[in-house]
C-alpha cells in the first residue's frame, strides 16, 4: 500500500455542505463514487449512502447534524474492556477486503454497503486512503472497521465482530494509532454517536463545530496507520 497516498483525477462534481439545513443529515444526492469524488466529499464533510432499499439507487450524501466524533483524549476503555485487550491482536491492513465483506453482512446494519460501496472503498485502499483496523483471536479475524484516513481525519464508515468486545479493541487500536503523535488537531469521525459509541467516548458536535474541526484537521501530516 503506498504512503503517502496517491492523490486521484479531481471530481468533476461541485459539491457542497455550507447551504445544508440545520438537523437535516440528507443534504445532497447524485454524483458518483470516483476516488475525487469520495475525498472531496470528505474533505468538506460528507460521506455517501444510497438511498433506495438496502443502500443500493441514487447516492445520498450526508452530513449530521449532530455529528458523531472522537476527539483526542475522548475514547473511554472500561476495566471490563482493558482485561481483555491482551486476548486479541490487532493489524491493520492485513484483510481489508474482508472487513468490508463482514460489515456488509445483509444480517446486520451494513446493507448499504453494495458491491458498488465495496468497490469504490477498495480503491480507495489500493491509493493508500482507506484501512481497515483488525482484531484477531487465535489466528481468526472477529472484529474490525473500516474507513478513510485523511490528514488530521479518520473517517469511521462501518464495525463488526464475531467474538465479544472485538470491535471495540479494534476501535481502541484505531485510536492508539491514529492519535499517537500527540497532534490535537486530530479527530475521529463516527458519523453518528450511537449509545454503543457514546459508552465508548464518542461526542455529539452541532455541524458547525465540526466543520470547523475538520478544517483544521486536514492541516494535519498523514499518519501512517501501518507502521
């Protein structure tokens, strides 16, 4: 995987956030899933789902309003928790495909994610943007995430796990990572903060906040998650 990543064609497509109604997640539909098109997305705050059943049809793209975040210094590991993190290894970008296919499992919440979803992410991978964060348990893969790192961004799009607590190391070895250099212009953007996700740390910011964050996040040198 190449680092630093390699920048795409630019997206012919004007998006735009700033005109977006307060408390309206939906604030645009259309355009396509070129790697431009998905970095220019995040890069003013969006990030796609589509709109007809089960995610497939026109793509959306959403910016919440409240957004869900991890600041630096945000994440909370419970005892429960820190007594289990020596059961599990984490990698990071060593079944990114997988992960994928795991949170697109149509049993659980991933069933936005469609082939084209899967497709477009991976390229993103294969330019050395998107990474998957993994949990291992004797030599079997049981939980991870996935998503983009951009400057000062990590964008978290999906989890799952098979075995307990799983995708919850896998997010705490996300943040160890991602954090690590002590920059405070980092964040971690969850999309929404979930009850599971708000157990964890994770913060809820008007969307003004947030974009105003990001800006500055992006600023940020590119952290190289698989050293």
């Amino acid at each position: 995987m190449p680092f630093p990543p390699v920048e795409p064609d630019p997206t012919p497509w004007l998006l735009d956030a700033t005109h977006a109604d307060p408390g309206d997640d939906l604030v645009a539909a259309g355009a396509d899933l070129e790697p431009g098109t998905l970095l220019a997305a995040y890069r003013l705050g969006l990030f796609p789902m589509g709109l007809g059943p089960h995610g497939s049809g026109t793509v959306g793209w959403w910016s919440p309003d409240p957004r869900g975040v991890l600041p630096p210094g945000a994440l909370k590991v419970r005892r429960s928790l820190r007594k289990r993190l020596d059961r599990f290894e984490v990698r990071v970008d060593t079944a990114f495909e997988e992960v994928v296919e795991r949170c697109a499992d149509p049993s659980r919440d991933g069933r936005w994610i469609t082939d084209d979803v899967a497709r477009a992410y991976r390229r993103l991978h294969e330019l050395g943007w998107a990474h998957s964060v993994e949990a291992w348990e004797d030599g079997r893969l049981v939980g991870g995430l996935y998503g983009l790192s951009v400057g000062g961004l990590f964008a978290g799009e999906s989890m799952f796990h098979s075995s307990r607590d799983a995708s919850k190391v896998a997010l705490v070895g996300l943040v160890e990572r991602f954090f690590a250099d002590g920059d405070p212009r980092r964040v971690v953007d969850v999309q929404w903060a979930t009850e599971h996700l708000k157990r964890l740390g994770a913060q809820e910011w008007p969307r003004e906040r947030y974009l105003a964050t990001l800006a500055v996040a992006l600023e940020a040198p590119q952290v190289d998650l698989s050293a």
